[in-house]
C-alpha cells in the first residue's frame, strides 16, 4: 500500500508533529513499509487459533475482597508536614 506525501502531512497535522520536506519523505516510505507488512499479516489464516494473553495458562490467584486502612495511618502521617486528626493540614490557597 502507497502512502502519499499529503496523507503523511495530514498525519502529522492531526498528531500536531512539524514535518520537514526530507522527514516527510522519510515517512513516508516508512508509512507504506508498515501498511505492506500489515498486509502481510492479514494473509495468515487465525482461524483456528485461540485468543490468549499470555504464552503459558495461568489462573490469577484470588483473595477475600475486604476493605481496610492498610493500619499505617500513623506511619503515613508522620511524612507530614502537619497533621490533624488523621488528616493532612495544607495551607489555603483560596480565600
């Protein structure tokens, strides 16, 4: 597949990237490579090929959903500049 020169100019427009004359041309040669090479793919029949994420089948392990605090309160709040409550103390910035 060809990609013309104004094909890579508006690509580079929408990607809001500035484009020299040479780095268009450069492109778009690369563009066309690309675009062959997905033709390419799309020639092998996957039919018969299962969807997979990873190479080996592996099962997440699972744990009980519960909710806590993570019991480091104090911790966290002693990297505070100050602290109030259990709460972090900022200066205003809006009147």
């Amino acid at each position: 597949m060809h990609v013309d020169e104004a094909a890579v100019r508006r690509m580079a427009r929408l990607a809001r990237i500035k484009v020299t004359d040479a780095e268009a041309s450069a492109l778009q040669a690369e563009l066309s490579a690309i675009l062959d090479w997905i033709r390419q793919l799309e020639e092998v029949d996957t039919s018969n090929v299962a969807p997979m994420t990873r190479v080996v089948d592996t099962a997440l392990k699972m744990r009980q959903d519960e909710v806590t605090d993570g019991d480091m309160c104090e911790a966290i709040l002693r990297n505070a500049p100050m602290h109030e409550r259990r709460f972090f103390v900022v200066p205003k910035v809006i009147e």
